[in-house]
C-alpha cells in the first residue's frame, strides 16, 4: 500500500501547467550532437547516475550493459537521420521508428520481440477568454514511448506535454525507478490520463457555458433566440478531437492492467488497472459531452426557428390591424359621386371611430391569444 501512495504521489501532480518549451535537465546540460536528444541518462537502483561529462545514448547503453540499470532517453521531434543511430544501438523495429518518426498515430500498444511500442495522445486545453467560432480549445501532441528491458526511451511530438518535471519527480522517488522501464511506463500513461481529466473539467466549463446561453430566456422572458450556431459546431469539433486521443487509449491499458508481459514488472502492472478505470470513465465523459452538444445544437436551431415564428406572428398579427384602415381608406377613396354618407355632416369622424374601434378590437383579441 506505501507504495501506491508513493507512486500516485509521483505522478498525480503532473497535471499541473509545465512550461511549453522543454529544455535539457539543469543538472545535466544537453551538450549530445543531436539537437532532438533533451536529455540521457543512467539509472541504477533507483538513482540517476552522476557523470561527469553528457553520455551519448551509445555510451549509455554500453554502461547500462557492462554495470547494469537503464537508460532513459528524450527526444524531441527526431528526424529520420538524428533517430537512426539511437534506433539502430538499441534494435527497435523499423515500423515502430518509423512511426514514432512520422508521428500523428492513434494511441495504441505494439508488442515486438524485445520491446513495448506505445502511442500515447497529449492533449492540452487552450485557454481563451470567450468561445467563438473559431477558437481552438484543445491542442494535440504526441509522446511515443520504447519500452525494453534495459532502456527506455520517449519521442515527443508538439510543443505541449513536457517530461521533465515527470523525470524530476521520479527522480525523487528511487524505490519506483528501482522497478524498472515499466514504472517508467506507468508514470508516463498516468501522467497522460490525469492531462485528460484536467482537460474534460474545462471542456466541461464550456459547454456548460453555452448551455447556459441557448436555455437562458430572451428578452422581456420571451423565447431565446439561441446563440451562433457556428460556436457549438467548433466546440463539437474540438471534442471529437478530444475522442480521438482518448477512444483508443481504453484497449492499450486494458492490456497493459490484464495481461502479463515480460518487460513489465508484475508489481506495476497492477497499477495500470487505475490508469485503465481513469481512462474508461474519461471516455464516458467524452461521450456525453459529444451527445450533449448534439442536443443543445439541435435545441439552438429549434429555438431559432420557434422565434422566427413569433416574428412572423407578430408581422401578421400587425398586418391584420393594418388591414382595416387600409380597406376604409381604399373605398372612400373611390372616385364615385355618390356614396353613402359622402355628404353627412359627421360622417368622417364615424368612420374614423369605427375604424379605430375595430383596429383596437382585433388588436386585443390576438394579444389575448399570444400573437402579440
């Protein structure tokens, strides 16, 4: 149980804002010739091993398999040229290179002979002071990660999802790197989830936001006239993006939690059953967001079309009124040289008053009715 404790307190802060350029450990200065390696280092029984000078990742694992322990390895954004070597020191498949160098994948867990190729979607909530029909609410990365016995080693893709203050903790707990790639493995899936869970509560603001707008009465308590249609179009694409990073996340862990694998230590492994139920129940709320705002569109243009009707009530209802001065005025203005109380003496303001009389009447009996 302490070491539960030990490893959610490890990575559960990681979904706090980490800074959106990652840069070398300050401890370690990135002085390797290949401007995509962050950082590189040695781990054994837990602690990061001091050296005094910047090991390449072939030095390292040289080390690893001469004195023991792993190696942990950052890129950035590798190209084709700059991940050969590394790929080629540490024998990963082709397909998954060239995965992890193209990138834009679907989440997903890959098993090859001596590694774990894994796909993990990062997603950032972009923050923003009014939702428009243009505002980007969720940005994408990528972090691919190698998983072997001696090594492991993450490829980033995007300017969020940061690992080095994930590193910097973990550092802090040896007895959990004392496990191995895989707690490595865990902490990085785990710091994933918990991003999607920061993410789906401000979602969640959002929509909660818009709803309040559409359902809110109009003025004078009458019926709302909604909001731009475009807004909630925006908002339901940036949650289906959103699913897209989440969806195929549930099967990679189920596995992972359920069954055994070689390169992951059976103490982690129980551990990924937390990050599958997190996973599972943010997907949930993927879904719902994405069939609420289905219905509060589809409320938004019900509304529209309900107070179309009202103004096209009240243009008739006004038309009606009009209607009547409007025929009086028509047949006395006839040119006709004799017609009825064309002579009489108070024959103007009668038709006057009946005119007015009937204009007031209709009026009242289609306020009575709603129309006005």
């Amino acid at each position: 149980m302490s070491m539960i404790r030990d490893l959610r307190a490890v990575v559960r802060p990681s979904a706090r804002p980490v800074p959106r350029k990652e840069a070398a450990a300050p401890f370690e200065p990135d002085t390797t010739t290949s401007s995509a390696v962050v950082d590189c280092a040695v781990y054994r029984d837990g602690a990061r091993v001091a050296s005094g000078r910047t090991l390449s990742p072939q030095e390292a694992m040289r080390e690893v398999r001469r004195d023991g322990g792993f190696v942990w390895i950052g890129l950035h954004e590798p190209t084709e040229a700059e991940f050969a070597g590394i790929a080629s020191a540490f024998g990963l498949h082709p397909l998954a290179v060239e995965d992890a160098v193209q990138a834009h994948q679907r989440p997903k867990l890959e098993r090859y002979d001596d590694s774990l190729f894994t796909v993990f979607k990062t997603v950032h909530y972009v923050e923003h002071d009014q939702l428009t029909a243009s505002s980007e609410v969720i940005d994408t990365g990528e972090v691919m990660c190698f998983t072997g016995r001696d090594f492991f080693i993450t490829v980033r893709h995007g300017g969020q999802g940061s690992l080095r203050a994930l590193r910097h903790r973990l550092q802090e707990e040896p007895e959990l790197l004392a496990k191995g790639p895989s707690a490595v493995l865990h902490a990085i899936a785990d710091h994933v989830v918990d991003g999607y869970i920061a993410v789906a509560d401000s979602v969640q603001d959002d929509i909660d936001e818009v709803e309040t707008e559409v359902f809110s009465p109009g003025r004078n308590g009458g019926v709302s006239r909604g909001v731009d249609s475009a807004r909630i179009y925006q908002l339901k694409r940036e949650v289906l993006e959103f699913k897209r990073a989440v969806a195929p996340l549930q099967r990679p862990m189920q596995l992972l939690s359920e069954r055994p694998m070689r390169l992951v230590d059976p103490d982690i492994q129980k551990y990924f059953r937390d990050v599958a139920d997190h996973v599972a129940r943010v997907h949930e709320q993927v879904m719902g967001f994405d069939e609420l705002l289905n219905s509060i569109l589809q409320a938004n243009l019900a509304q529209a079309s309900v107070a179309q009707n009202e103004d096209m009530r009240k243009i008739t209802a006004w038309a009606a009124i009009i209607a009547v001065p409007t025929m009086v005025c028509g047949v006395y203005g006839m040119n006709f040289k004799y017609m009825p109380e064309l002579h009489w003496k108070y024959g103007y303001p009668v038709i006057m008053s009946v005119t007015v009389a009937l204009c007031l009447g209709i009026h009242r009996t289609l306020k009575r009715n709603g129309w006005l």
